[in-house]
C-alpha cells in the first residue's frame, strides 16, 4: 500500500523548510551522481535571496534558480497562496554533464547532457530519446530567437531542479507498464533534471503566461521544458557565502539529510517510531551502483532490469525487500 498520502503534513512541511532556508545564504552550488552527473553553478548574493525565497512548492522543491523565477512564488507559509512579487527568469551559468537513465515516461539507455553556462551544447547517447533531442537542437529559429522575459537567445536552457521530498513514494510498477513514472520523481531525494527555457506567469498577473503561449505558436517553437532527467542517488550541495570552505550537503547519495536532523526525528515520533515514519519505502536498483551486476550493462537497457525487478516485487520475490519477508 501507498503511504505516500498518509505521510504526516507538518513533518513533511517542516523538511522541506529546512532544505529551502539555506538557499539564501550560499554562493555556490555543486552535484554529482554515480551514473555521472557532475554540474555546479555560482550565485551572486542577490540572486541567492530570490531563489531562496522562491523556492517552495510542496513536494517539489525548486533547487534550480530558474525555475523558481519568472513566476510569482508560492508562500511558504501560507501554502497554496501565491506571493504578490513577480521575480523575473534567473538564466544562471549552470555548468556540467547530467546522465541518468529515466525520465517522466519511464527508461531509456543512458544519456548525458553537456551544458555550458546554462545552455545545453551536446546530448550523448539515450537510444531514440537521444536521438529525438539531437534532432530538436536543430530545430530551425530554435537557437537565435529571445523567448519573452529572456536576456539570452535560445530555447535549450537547463530549467529545473525539481526536488521529490516525500520518502513514502516509489518507482510503481502499474504506472510504469503504462509510461507513466511520476511517482519516482516524487520519492525524496530524487532530483528530475529539466531542460528548455519556461516562464510561468507574466508580470502583472499570476496567470499562465500569455506572452509565453503566444512566442511559442507565432514561431513554431515548443513551450516549455519536456525534456528530463532523473538521477536517484545524487548528492548535492551548497557552499555557505563568505566563508572559506563550508558546504550544506542538501542531499547525500540520494538521502534528503533534512529527515536526519534530531527536530524532525522529534516531531515524527509523535505519529510512532521515528525509523518507521522517516525511512523510505522505496530505494532504486541500479546494478553496478548500488545492486549486483555491471553498470554498462544496465545502462543499455534499463527497462530490461526494472522489468525483471518489478516481477519479483509483484510475485513477492523481490531478494532485496527489507525487512525480509518470511
């Protein structure tokens, strides 16, 4: 059964904060993950204060300055409500490789992404994901035309670091035998790369971009940011400014360390056991990584595996359930 919905509300709400109440406060920002995503970036002071106070979607934590702008935020505090300062895109010089093997849809070989100071210049490998992406940078006006709201040309902007933060969700068979993996993105500490350039609301008024529905179909361009990664056991972190060496570890090897801290463990006790109520449900297999067997092999055929998991899981023969069934 799902417990992702009976997960309790305030410690949830109090792990997203602690996550988010840094951001303000860091001047760099570094991740990597064993499938081979390697991407840092920089902040100038003034931009960290807006991203940190922009950061907030419950379930779906903004750890990408772009995304957290062009749009008029969320309230942390009075959830759903919107807040009534319009902040304008963040096209932050984002550098790196982001690999992985999944998306939204469900599995495809390993892909890497190259970005160059926010903007993606090759994609490698991915099977026909891949090759639909290469295919699409070379869409005709694609490069050269400014979206609205942008200071840079182009559509091909790293957009989204969109942060999973309940630790009940998990990678669902049913969902995935329909190309649906939604769920995965959900789980906490579960990053999903997002690329192509989106602007949520205009300026003078929290409704769907106008401007941004309009640029779009007058030029024949796509809309918004379709083309994701997800990376399970990431670990990302930020460097506190002003000071020589002091990082945050956001998330470590796919861990959200918000769950650690002695306050939460505090608040989870009064719905049980803390280790019950905090651990997670779900924690992904990836041969070479962290199950038996070679990565590159894996990494041709991702589905194969999965596949293969998700029969023992259903046959309750899965060898890796914890506690073991008897």
């Amino acid at each position: 059964m799902n417990k992702a919905s009976t997960f309790p509300g305030d410690v949830w709400k109090l792990a997203e904060e602690r996550v988010i109440e840094a951001f303000s406060w860091v001047d760099r920002v570094e991740a990597n993950d064993p499938e081979g995503t390697q991407m840092s970036f920089e902040l100038t002071e003034e931009q960290a204060k807006i991203w940190g106070s922009a950061a907030y979607l419950q379930g779906h934590l903004f750890l990408s300055p772009y995304q957290a702008t062009g749009r008029f935020p969320y309230s942390s505090v009075d959830y759903p409500a919107l807040q009534k300062k319009w902040n304008p895109p963040l096209l932050i010089k984002v550098n790196g490789v982001f690999a992985g093997t999944s998306n939204h849809t469900g599995s495809y070989p390993r892909i890497e992404v190259h970005v160059k100071d926010g903007y993606v210049t090759e994609v490698k490998g991915g099977g026909t994901y891949g090759e639909l992406w290469r295919e699409f940078m070379k869409y005709p006006k694609i490069n050269e035309l400014n979206y609205p709201y942008q200071d840079r040309p182009g559509y091909w902007w790293f957009y989204e670091a969109g942060l999973g933060t309940n630790p009940k969700f998990f990678k669902r068979p049913d969902e995935n035998m329909e190309g649906n993996n939604q769920s995965e993105r959900n789980n906490s500490g579960v990053i999903h790369w997002g690329f192509g350039g989106s602007v949520v609301h205009d300026p003078d008024k929290p409704e769907e971009s106008k401007a941004w529905i309009d640029f779009p179909k007058q030029h024949g361009l796509p809309k918004d940011h379709w083309w994701h990664v997800h990376n399970m056991l990431l670990t990302y972190r930020a460097r506190v400014r002003g000071t020589k060496n002091t990082w945050l570890t956001i998330i470590d090897k796919g861990e959200l360390t918000a769950y650690r801290s002695p306050e939460l463990r505090a608040l989870a006790s009064r719905y049980g056991d803390p280790n019950d109520i905090l651990n997670e449900d779900w924690v992904p297999h990836i041969p070479g990584i962290n199950a038996p067997g070679k990565y590159e092999d894996y990494a041709k055929d991702p589905w194969k595996t999965f596949a293969e998991v998700m029969k023992k899981v259903n046959a309750g023969a899965y060898e890796y359930f914890y506690p073991k069934k008897k």
